[in-house]
C-alpha cells in the first residue's frame, strides 16, 4: 500500500515538474519577445 502511495506522489510531482519547466519556457519566450520589442530600432524612431 505504502508503494501506491509513493507512485502517486511520484507522478503528481513529475507533473507538477513537468508543468513548472513549460511555464519556464514560456515565461523566457515572452521576455526575449519583449526585450527585442523594446530594443528594437523601429519602436525607438516612433517613440513609444
């Protein structure tokens, strides 16, 4: 019984893991996309 209860706390943390690294990923895509928005020549010349 103890080992059932061991995989599922596997699992749920495998997921939890897994759902931690694609946030990551996302949250790293939006800031290199937000970097390069405001660094980029054509956002300074109009002045926003």
């Amino acid at each position: 019984m103890m080992t059932g209860f061991m995989w599922v706390a596997l699992v749920i943390t495998g997921i939890f893991f897994v759902s931690f690294v694609i946030l990551f990923v996302c949250a790293w895509i939006i800031y290199t996309r937000v970097e390069r928005a405001v660094i980029s020549p054509g956002v300074i010349k109009d002045g926003h």
